[in-house]
C-alpha cells in the first residue's frame, strides 16, 4: 500500500517568508511525528500527534514552528520568519497505534532551504 | 535528493564480507532499539529492533546485539551487498506503558559503502 507522503518534496524560501510542509500519514495510523534532520547529522524529535491532539510538541526549537493536524489525518507543520538555521529536511512519520514500540514509518522529507 | 551524512564515519566494505555497525547510547532509561536505513533522497527505513530484555535478535541476513552493561547496539549485515549501500542510524526511545507513542532519539550514523 502507500507509504507516507511529503510535499513539496524542495522547498527554497527567502529569510523572513512563511513555509507550509504538508505529511499525508499512511491511512488509518493513529500517531504521526515531525523530525528535523540537519545534514549529515540523525533526525531530531520536533513534535508528536495521537489522532488530532498535539500531545508533545517539546522539540519544536522557537514559537515560530507550528504543527497541526486537525482531522487527525493530514498534518502540516508551518514555520513563520524562516531563519537560515531553518534550513534542514523535515521528515514526517506515522504509527498505527500509540503503543511505544510501534514502528514508525517515514515519508521522503522535505528538504527547505532557506536562503 | 539531497546528500545525506557528507561528514558522517564511513564503513567501507567488499560486496560478500560482512558488516559490523556500532552505536554508543546514553540514556539508561531506553528500553527499545531500532536500526534504520537511510539512502540519499529517501526517509529512514525499519530495518529490525529489539527490546531491552533480549541481548539479541536476528532477521533476514541481518543481526542486533545489545550489551546494557555499556550502553552499545550493534548492527551485522550477513553478505552484504551493493544495495545495502547506506547511511544506518540507530534509535532509542524509553518505554512506557501510557500508550503516547514515543520519540525516537537517534545516533550520528554510520555510512556504509560496499565496493563491488
């Protein structure tokens, strides 16, 4: 079946301007997950959903990144002001249950630059 | 795609030998172990886990070793082959039975290279 989707999968921002990343989860996965990977380093934890509700948002590095997921299916994670620190591949995640061994699945990222 | 682990430690290897990826974790509190694949352009990819209270596990062609007592995972890749070409990742994250998920907290990875 489908694996977890990501677009855009480049997105090239000017500092200053608005981004919208958008994850579609695999159908019907309760949990979904934002990850930050910096080049050349691992994926770091930006935010966690169970269905809608945000229930750890303890990564996300500035009041300036906001993730939602309102039906409890399609998220987006929306940064305002981008910074040049912004600048990494965002990677999305999906879980069919809430249980802490579930296995989480990736989407392809998208890779924002921010120049 | 974008290039992933430009300065990451680099495992080189001949198509056939096996692989040995090591992973240093720090948290003594993780309780679940999972190793990733990672190829340019694409998302970490489920390779195989294991909880705290196993030492091992194996799957297709691949084994995980755990040792608690020093905080170190490893990863052997049987045969490994030009497709196994990658950057790997281990991951950990604490277990709790309140049913939030969890976050993963991954390593720097290692980058393997298999020459043919």
């Amino acid at each position: 079946g489908a694996g977890v989707s990501q677009s855009p999968r480049y997105k090239v921002a000017k500092r200053g301007q608005d981004v919208a990343l958008r994850c579609d989860p695999i159908s019907g996965h309760v949990s979904l997950f934002w990850y930050q990977q910096a080049l050349g380093q691992g994926p770091e934890f930006l935010t966690y959903f169970q269905n809608e509700a945000q229930l750890d948002k303890s990564g996300l590095p500035s009041d300036r990144f906001f993730a939602e997921r309102p039906e409890g299916s399609v998220s987006t994670l929306k940064i305002q002001r981008t910074q040049q620190e912004d600048s990494a591949v965002y990677l999305c995640a999906s879980s069919l249950r809430a249980g802490s061994t579930d296995t989480q699945y990736f989407g392809p990222g998208t890779r924002l630059t921010v120049l | 795609g974008e290039s992933v682990g430009l300065h990451l430690p680099t495992l080189s290897v001949q198509e056939g030998d096996n692989s040995i990826i090591n992973c240093a974790y720090s948290n003594s509190a993780s309780d679940y172990f999972i190793w990733y694949k990672q190829e340019s352009g694409k998302g970490p990819q489920f390779i195989i886990d294991i909880r705290s209270n196993m030492d091992k596990r194996q799957g297709q062609r691949v084994t995980v070793l755990l040792n608690k007592t020093v905080k170190h995972l490893s990863l052997q890749i049987a045969a490994t082959q030009p497709g196994d070409s990658a950057v790997y990742f281990c991951a950990e994250t604490p277990s709790m039975n309140n049913n939030a998920g969890n976050m993963l907290t991954f390593g720097g990875g290692t980058r393997l290279m298999v020459k043919p």
